[in-house]
C-alpha cells in the first residue's frame, strides 16, 4: 500500500507524522488541519507515522 500524499493547504486525512517528500523533515499532523507550505513547488506531505488513536486511522 502506497502512503497518503497530501499538497500544501489540503487537510490531513489522519492524524500522523507527515514527511515533506525528498528530505527528512518531518511534521505531526492532527486530523482536519491543513497540511503547512512547502520550500518548493511540487513537494507534498507523505504519512510516515499514524497515531495510535482514533483519528489515526483515517
């Protein structure tokens, strides 16, 4: 199963650590927060982690 990609501005389906494509930053997400800009166009968010809750599974 691939992970979950979302673009700059779009709400997280999840709760999760996300990491920002092509590096090794990684940010924690809540569920229905919008996802933080990006350095440069084109690189989304990527689910690394889902939290061990309820909105962790989404």
């Amino acid at each position: 199963m691939t992970a979950k990609r979302i673009r700059p501005g779009q709400t997280a389906p999840a709760s999760a650590q996300y990491r920002l494509t092509g590096t090794r930053h990684e940010i924690t997400l809540p569920k229905g927060r919008p996802a933080p800009p990006t350095p440069r166009k084109g690189q989304t968010w990527q689910i690394v982690d889902r939290t061990n809750n309820k909105s962790g599974k989404g």
